[in-house]
C-alpha cells in the first residue's frame, strides 16, 4: 500500500451526501450527512484554541445543499486536474461557485485537504491547522457541507469543507 502525505490548504474567507465512485482507493460511496454534522458540531460546542487564537464555543451547523453541491463540483475539479487550490479551473473562486448554485453568502471559507482515506482524516488534519480550526470555529457560519472525489493522481482523494452564512441569515 502506498502511503500519502496529507496536503492542507485554506481559504479563510470568501466563499453532499457526499458520493464517489466506490472503487478501492476511491472515497466512500456515501458519508452519512449526520456523522459530519455530529463531528463538527460536538467541536464547535467546545471552546478551542487555534494555533494561539482562542474561540469561544459556536452553534451548530445545518447542512446546506447548495454548499454541498459546490464542494462536489470543486472536488471534482481537483481530482481531475491534480491539483490542490482554491481557484476552480475555470477561474471561478469559492464566492463565484456558490453564487451559481443560488446560496448568496454574506461570509464563507472552504478548507481543502488531499490525501486523507477518510472523512475522519481530513477532519484530524483540519483541527490540528491553525487556519483550518479557525474556519471550523467560525461563530459567523450557520452551514456546511462537505464533498470527497477520487482521482488517479498523487493525492488519490480530495476534499472540500464548504462553510457559510447566507445573506438571509
């Protein structure tokens, strides 16, 4: 078995189930929405420290479809192309994809790993970035969603937590 180094990137502020293609080395067929919600949010109802920056506790995420349907489409990108950014292919940031699905965000932020077997994974390399847990601990993000896709690449797994606060919240 080839093992891979973890590769993090953050983009604190811009701006399903998630399904992949249920091969060996591919991500999952399906993580259950509620086993993310639960993760994140038992996080979020603890106070943490960030690197050095301390939060204070922070309600619940919902899961939103429109987030979850960009980070599938972003996630994609990235295991098409190999690589890891924020900017999509066709030069669209995080604000711009989400605007085309409909979800008009007053704040966003979108953390992205590459490499990690598991939504557990991509979690634990999360919470020990600084960057990472401070969008993970937000107290301005009301919802989230997140998306996993495979590829033939370095990094074989890709994924994309996609947060925000809509401007009707």
């Amino acid at each position: 078995m080839c093992f891979r180094f973890p590769l993090v990137l953050l983009l604190s502020v811009l701006a399903g189930p998630v399904f992949g293609q249920g091969a060996a080395g591919a991500c999952p067929a399906k993580l259950e929405i509620e086993q993310v919600l639960n993760q994140l949010n038992s996080y979020r109802a603890q106070a943490q420290v960030c690197g050095q920056q301390p939060f204070v506790t922070a309600e619940p995420l919902r899961w939103e479809a429109r987030l979850e349907q960009a980070a599938q489409g972003h996630a994609n990108e990235l295991a098409q192309g190999d690589q890891l950014k924020h900017l999509g292919s066709s030069g669209r940031n995080l604000r711009e994809r989400l605007r085309a699905t409909g979800y008009l965000a007053f704040r966003v932020g979108e953390n992205l790993a590459a490499g990690q077997e598991s939504w557990d994974e991509a979690l634990q390399t999360w919470i020990v970035s600084a960057k990472h847990c401070e969008n993970i601990m937000q107290v301005d993000f009301r919802d989230v969603a997140l998306a996993c896709a495979s590829g033939p690449g370095k990094y074989g797994r890709y994924w994309v937590l996609n947060l925000g606060r809509s401007v009707q919240d």
